[in-house]
C-alpha cells in the first residue's frame, strides 16, 4: 500500500521537518517513485491528511500537518520545490539523450556507407553505359536507377526495423555533427529534441541547402524559431504552436506576430526574395492596360451605364460607348501643380513643381477580341447586375456569393486553368496527410471552396494538376465585412502543390536532376487567395531552400456591394490578371522543367532530389480537463495509488 510508504516518511521525520521538498526528496529514493509532479504532490497531502487521521500521531503533530495542508500552495511555488523537478527532468533527458545519439550515430553510418555504395555502383555503371549504344544505354539507365531505389529502400526498412523510434507523437531528431562536445554541451544542444511536430527520421536528415548562391543568415534564424516552437511539450502549447505558419515551415513575411524575430536586414534580404521572383509582374498586356486606364477616368455613374450597355451590345458595343464618353471628358494636356516632397511622383518634375500626365491611348474596336478587355467589361457588367439584384442586401451563404459574383470574378483564369468549387479534395494535400506519421488508413485531403488545375497536365489525377486555390477563412456566415486574420490552410495546401510540382518534375529525371531544374524550383511561384463574405486576400507561396517556404500577401481587395463602389473593379482586374500573368509563368515554366529532365535523364552532375519528409498531422485541440478530474484518474477507488 502507498500509505504505508508514505506514513513511514511521517514517522522517521520530525514533525517541524515535515515539507514538500523534504517529502519529494525522501520519495525520491524510494523505488515506486514515479518522478510525475502531480501524483507525488497528491500524495504528499493524502499522507498530510493520514496524520490527522491517526490516534498515535499528538496533536502538535496533527496541527503541523494541518498548516502544511494550509501552506500546500505556497510550498508547490517554492523556487526550491520547482529547481527539484526541473533537476529531475534533466537527469531524465541527460539519460535519454546519451541512449539516442548512440543510436543516431550507427544509424548515420550506416546510412552513409550505403550512399557510398550505391553512389560507387552508380559511377562504374555510367562509365560502362558510355561505350553502349542509344537504345542499350536508355535501357541499362532505367535499371540503374531500379537497383540504386531499390537499394536504398531495403537500406532505410532494415535500419527502421533495427533501429526504430519508439519515442512519442511530436518528436524531431536532428542529427548532430560535431564529435567534440562535452556532455553538458550536448544536452544543451539536445535539448529541443523532444516533444515536437515532426519526425525526422534517421534515415531522412535534414534537407540541407541545395543550392549554389549563398545560404541567407535569416533562414538560420527561421530554423531556430520553428525548433523553438515544435520542442513544446504542453498538448495545449502544441496545438496553439500549430496554428503558426513556422511551425509547417512557412514564413508569413506579411505577418509581423511570425517575424518579428527577424532584424530589419533580415527582413529586407527576404523581400529581395519575392522581388526577384515578382519580376515585372505588374506589367499587363496593352490592350488590357489601355481598358483599365481609360475606364479609370470614368465615374461610378458611368460605369454602371458601360456595365448595362455589355449585356445587349456586347463588349464592341461598351468599347464604342467608352470611347463616346471619352472624347466628351477629354481635357487639353495641362500641367498639374504637386508638391515638392511629393513621395508618389513618378514623372518628370520641372524646377516649377509641375509635371504632365501622358495622355492615354484609346482602346481600339479590334480590341473587343482580347480575352483580358472582355473579362474587365463582364466583369463591369455582372458586378452591376449583382448590385441591382440585391443581393449584398440580403442573407446569403458563401456558396451564393461565389455564383453570383466570384464565378466571374476567377473567370479570367478560363483561358489558362480548369476551375472546380464545391468542396472538392486537393490531392496534393491528400499525399501529404496520407505520408504522414500518424496517417490512418483512409486519408483525406484538405476540403477547399476552389481549386484551379490544369487537366492536360495530369491526366492520371481527379482534378488535374493543381495550381491554385481559394479558401474560405471562417465558418460563420454574416452579412458584414470580415478581416481574414488565418492564411494558414491556403499555405499549406500552396506549399503541398508545389512540393507535387516537384515531384512530378522529379519523377521525369528519374529521381535525379541536374542543378539548373533544381535551382528553378524558387521560380515556381504559388499564388492563391482568401475570401471572407465580399471581402478577397490574393497570397503568395515561394520555395526559399531546405524544405521551407515564404508567403506574403499581394493584395486586400472588396467586392463592390454598391454602385457607388464600381471603381473598384477597375483595382480587382488589375489585381486578378496580375495574379493570371503568375499563374501564366508558373504553367509554362513546370513544363518547361518537366521537358528538360526527361531529356537529361543521362546527363552527368545530377544530384539526387530530398526526399519529401514526413509530418504529423495537425494536432488537434485538447478538451478541457479540471484538476479534479486529472486527480481521480491517478488514484484507485480506495484511496491508493
């Protein structure tokens, strides 16, 4: 019985040296100690409780035990009484790590030798397929490359079954290169092994950085901080950590709560990223910038007479009608007065603080033709028939929203991707899930709102290809404006299609590609969008190196709910065929990948691609618990332990 144990402890001890410390020191020694804070301070008070109990203990001592049982609080509070756990748990790591670094260690080797190996045997094959003619060395490649897959596979299931890890959900290993530290180096550097996201294994290091330009000092920052965040060991820590794009390795450079572990160069060396990416991404085709700049001298008045006059004579006849009100608005070239520290001058400013605007072109009627001028004039017309329905007046569901308004409104993407909406699966993010570490049998794949794919280029796929995609951020439907405060879902499932872009392209080559296609990788930029009621959010994914990613928010922009918001859409085609000339770029240039590691698939200097590395599935929210209740489940019905 545990209340003999714990009477002993009462007795052996004089009462004036009865406290939590000296209990938990004495238990410490004993061999059912179970090193949990919550049981051992439980029966710290049920021995306080047994003394006033029995007869042979005097009432002084029985007093004692009841100022204990008073105190207990303060006592649990004692720096004291929380340096003893703290000591406790370090031994414990100290024990457990020594334990793991000597399994990471053979693991590693054995890891390596295999590589070696299988890079040896590669090397000699090659040199023999130099001297075989077209059709046999297309042959002996594939199986090359059979026997090395195969060989590394039965590699990694030998050393799982030899080494495998039986630590709990949310734990990372991260092999440690340097072999002179001291042990209390190593358990400080070892420290935030434990209790985190994902799950290395041992044999799937880290992915290092695979590229030829420099590594960037802030991802080392970024790695610390999404160590610093997967080492938590509080379910409730856990599922709140989660909920940061960090902590799935995404950098939400629009977010200042994620970076602000970033210095100001940092974050300047991070903007040069997107900028390199977002090339001249801004410049639209003539015929679709000289639509928005001249209805952007139009009011909202005439605006909604260029919508009504789309539905019966077509985009030639708002063409004709727009060039109407155009000759009657035109003014004579005249300078404009700006001040002198005017920041948003881009023209030529005179010693007199004047500058002249360039008058701008109109459109020509061949112009009707341009799919881009078409889909700004529907876009014109079916926002006014919207408004004159009604309908932002009314209750209405997201889906409502999304056939009357945002159908058209992604219509711009018909002549470049496939659109689906309605809760279709992401395959991308299915993979993920089923890869996972804690996958169930069936896995299913993110649930989105729409998904932009492109058929022709994944035949074997439900959806096709995917591209793109818009989520819904929030359940509750109301007829009010939202701010979209949670990209987390749309970055993730951006980053899952772009690691099965990858792939794909992988599977190409072999497995194997050369450093051109692999350094094109951060050019294969992921652009999606948010939506919230009337409101849309235009994000976008790149792949910065070492399996992370960076996202940053291109554009807010509202639906117009009144006529008197129509100038609006001129901002919302701008923006949605900005973010087409991306989708544009990204398409062309995945083929162009996927062409050319085909044909290089028997070229020399290819390295081989990280394998994707698994992860835990999103934690989920941890029910409520009272203390009572976690108390009961320590102890049986008797009262012991």
């Amino acid at each position: 019985m545990a209340s003999a144990s714990l009477d002993d402890y009462m007795i052996q001890t004089p009462a004036d040296g009865w406290s939590l410390l000296g209990f938990l020191e004495y238990r410490k020694k004993q061999n059912d100690f179970s090193g949990l804070k919550v049981n051992e301070h439980y029966r710290y008070q049920m021995s306080l409780v047994a003394v006033q109990s029995y007869n042979k203990f005097t009432a002084v001592e029985r007093a004692k035990a009841q100022y204990c049982l008073d105190h207990f609080k303060d006592e649990v509070k004692d720096e004291r009484v929380c340096h003893f756990w703290r000591n406790l748990i370090q031994e414990k790591q100290e024990s457990e790590l020594i334990t793991l670094e000597n399994e990471m260690k053979i693991s590693q080797k054995k890891k390596d030798l295999l590589v070696e190996r299988a890079v040896f045997e590669h090397t000699e094959l090659q040199t023999e397929l130099f001297y075989a003619t077209a059709q046999e060395a297309g042959r002996q490649s594939q199986i090359i490359q059979q026997e090395i897959t195969y060989k590394l596979n039965v590699g990694k299931r030998s050393a799982e079954e030899t080494y495998p890890i039986t630590s709990p959900p949310n734990l990372r290993i991260q092999h440690e290169q340097d072999e002179t530290r001291t042990p209390e180096n190593k358990i400080g550097s070892f420290h935030h092994v434990f209790n985190v996201a994902e799950v290395v294994d041992d044999e799937e290091p880290p992915i290092e950085w695979e590229f030829d330009t420099p590594r960037p000092s802030w991802l080392n920052k970024v790695i610390e901080e999404h160590c610093l965040l997967i080492s938590k060991d509080d379910p409730k820590t856990i599922y709140e950590s989660s909920l940061k794009s960090i902590w799935w390795k995404i950098v939400d450079s629009s977010d200042p709560k994620f970076v602000d572990f970033l210095s100001e160069s940092d974050l300047s060396d991070l903007n040069a990223v997107f900028l390199s990416a977002l090339k001249n991404w801004t410049v639209l085709e003539p015929s679709a910038e000289k639509c928005l700049k001249s209805l952007a001298k139009l009011d909202s008045y005439q605006l909604r007479i260029i919508g009504e006059t789309v539905r019966p004579k077509g985009t030639h006849g708002a063409i004709i009608r727009l060039q109407e009100m155009l000759k009657n608005i035109r003014d004579p070239v005249t300078p404009v007065t700006l001040e002198a520290d005017d920041l948003f001058c881009d023209g030529y400013l005179d010693e007199d603080n004047k500058i002249f605007h360039e008058e701008t072109p109109l459109l020509d009627l061949k112009d009707h033709m341009d799919p881009d001028v078409a889909y700004i004039f529907d876009l014109v017309r079916y926002t006014c028939e919207m408004i004159a329905k009604g309908i932002p007046d009314r209750q209405n569901s997201e889906r409502d929203i999304d056939i009357f308004i945002k159908r058209h409104i992604f219509s711009c993407f018909d002549d470049i991707l496939d659109s689906h909406f309605g809760e279709v699966v992401s395959r991308a993010s299915r993979d993920r899930r089923a890869n996972a570490i804690d996958a169930p049998d069936k896995a299913e794949g993110y649930h989105l709102d729409w998904m932009f794919t492109k058929h022709d280029l994944g035949k074997n796929l439900s959806w096709g290809q995917e591209f793109s995609v818009c989520e819904r951020t929030g359940s509750k439907i109301e007829n009010k404006r939202k701010i979209i405060s949670n990209n987390l879902k749309a970055q993730k499932t951006l980053r899952d299609m772009h690691r099965s872009l990858i792939e794909v392209i992988s599977a190409e080559g072999g497995g194997i590609l050369s450093k051109p296609i692999l350094q094109a990788s951060t050019k294969l930029i992921m652009p999606g969008f948010l939506s919230s009621y009337f409101l849309m959010r235009a994000i976008l994914i790149i792949y910065v190196g070492e399996g992370y990613y960076s996202s940053i928010n291109l554009a807010d922009f509202d639906i117009p709910t009144k006529y008197e918001e129509l100038k609006s859409i001129i901002e919302i085609s701008r923006i949605m065929l900005q973010v087409k000339k991306l989708l544009s770029i990204t398409i062309t240039r995945f083929k162009l990948m996927k062409n050319r590691a085909k044909k290089e698939k028997l070229a020399p200097g290819r390295v081989i691609l990280p394998v994707r590395q698994k992860e835990y599935r999103s934690p989920q929210k941890p029910k409520k618990q009272t203390y009572n209740v976690i108390l009961s489940r320590t102890c049986e019905p008797n009262g012991s332990f």
